[in-house]
C-alpha cells in the first residue's frame, strides 16, 4: 500500500516518539511523574514523546500550527493547517506497564480532520487514515464490525478517573448500556477505542469527558472505516462537546438511545 507524504510524516513522527516511549515503558521508578490533579498523571515520557513529535512535524511542515495535550496551542504562519496531538494516549497504563497506549496525531485543514494516526508501539500496531482515502493497520485495510444488535455487541468506554466527578451519572449510562449490550471493556486510551471500532475488534464505544487529541485521529479512523461518530446527542460537535459515540450505523442509533436514558 503506497501512503500519501502527508501521511508518512505523520507516521515517522509516530514512530521515532512510540521508540522513545518504548525505551522508557517498564522503567517507572526512573522517570518523573506528576499530578496535574487526583488520578491524572503526567511523566517525563508524555513530554519527550511529545517534544519528538513537534520537532519531526514542524521540521516536515515549518508552518502549521499545534494543539498538543501537554504544550497546549502552539500559533504557525499557517493558521488553516493545525496538528492535534496526544504524545501519550493512556499514561496510566502506560505507568503501570499495561501495554495499551497510544501516540495520536491528526491534521486538521480549515476545521476539518483530514488524515489520523494512531500508533501503539507495545503491540506494533499503526492505525492511519486519510479523508476520502479509507482506513488500514499496518497494511490491511479496515472495516467496522458487521454485528447489527447491540446485544450481540462488545462495546468500549471510558469511566471518570478519581478527580474528574461525574461518577454517579456514568454509572447511569454504564448501567444502562450493560444491561442491553453482550459486553462492556474498559482499555483506558481513547485513541485506541476508536481504532479498535475501526478494526472491528469492538463494535462501538462511547466517551464523555474527552478533549480534542483523545479524539480527533480516532473520529477520521472511524469513518473512514464505514462507521458512525456523532457526540451523545446525535450532532456532529465530538471535538467542541468532548463526548463520542462510534459504532456502525444500527448499533450507532442502539446505543444513543441508552445513553438518551436519565436514570
Ligand atoms: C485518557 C485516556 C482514557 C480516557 C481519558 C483520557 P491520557 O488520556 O484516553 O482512556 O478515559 O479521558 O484523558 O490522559 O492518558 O492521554
Ligand atoms: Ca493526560
Ligand atoms: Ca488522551
Ligand atoms: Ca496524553
């Protein structure tokens, strides 16, 4: 499969930070680790992967702008082009040697995502897409889960680490999704729920509470694999509205009306 330029500067930009994180996966009692609140953890590994990342991607394109999770936004020339980048999709896991983890990074041209990767370098595993051009891991090219039910469908979510609240009401929506669907996980990194409803591992996944690099290469993924992504009310507002709902098209509509219920 030939990939676009685009393309391969997002993925040598993946790679070189997914071998830095590599090297240092396992090796916790030597790296620094904060806490930018209770349960939400930061290291020394989030910052160089994402240093790695913004100096492979303004080497390639000196212009465009960023918004990283760790630096926040960063103004280029070029205001229409602006990366998203999650140096570290899953640092808990990450800092706990769960081999789940993630380095997001997707192009956003005058408000529209147009190219995704997603790569976790535990498992060797690159998830790209581009718009109009379909989605693949490594080579292969990537379909949504055919399954129709919801309850003969394995569904991804997260749940609210210690400071961020909300727990009553997500066990709501966890209760009532579990009581419908054939079964519930929980991976701990956004990105890879998203390529893992890509890749048809699961067959759907619903997120509150996220922020625009969580997101915004697992949204081009999803669709670019035939599936639906709306916010919890239906809308297309995922990346203003920090929620997601992605599936195929019934198991889509099935699982926003569980999420619709109150109690
Ligand atoms: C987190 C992961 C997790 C999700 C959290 C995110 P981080 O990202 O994606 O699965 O439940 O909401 O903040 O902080 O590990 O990059
Ligand atoms: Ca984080
Ligand atoms: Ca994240
Ligand atoms: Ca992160």
């Amino acid at each position: 499969m030939a990939r676009s330029a685009i393309i391969n500067v997002m993925v040598q930009a993946a790679m070189k930070a997914g071998r830095s994180l590599a090297r240092d996966f396992g090796e916790v009692q030597n790296l620094q680790v904060s806490l930018k609140g209770p349960g939400d953890y930061v290291s020394q590994a989030d910052r160089k992967a994402e240093e790695i990342i913004h100096a492979e991607l303004s080497r390639a394109r000196p212009a465009y702008s960023f918004l990283m999770e760790e630096r926040g936004a960063v103004a280029g020339d070029d205001d229409q082009h602006r990366w998203i980048v999650d140096p570290l999709d899953g640092t808990t896991n990450y800092l706990h040697g769960i081999p789940m983890f993630a380095i997001s990074i997707a192009l956003e041209r005058q408000g529209q995502i147009v190219a995704g990767v997603i790569y976790n370098p535990a498992m060797d595993e690159l998830f790209t897409a581009e718009r109009g051009g379909g989605a693949f891991m490594n080579d292969r090219r990537l379909r949504v889960a055919a399954r129709s039910k919801l309850s003969d469908a394995v569904i991804t979510t997260g749940i609210p680490h210690l400071g961020r609240g909300h727990h009553g009401h997500a066990l709501i929506e966890l209760k009532n999704v579990m009581g419908e669907a054939a079964g519930i996980r929980r991976f701990g990194a956004a990105s890879l729920d998203l390529a893992y409803v890509a890749a048809g591992r699961v067959d759907g996944y619903w997120e509150r509470w996220l922020s625009p690099w969580d997101m915004a290469a697992g949204i081009l993924m999803v669709k670019e694999a035939g599936g639906f992504c709306s916010d919890i009310t239906g809308g297309q507002n995922m990346i203003d509205d920090g929620t997601i709902v992605a599936a195929n098209e019934p198991v889509h509509r099935q699982l926003l009306r569980m999420l619709e219920k109150k109690s």
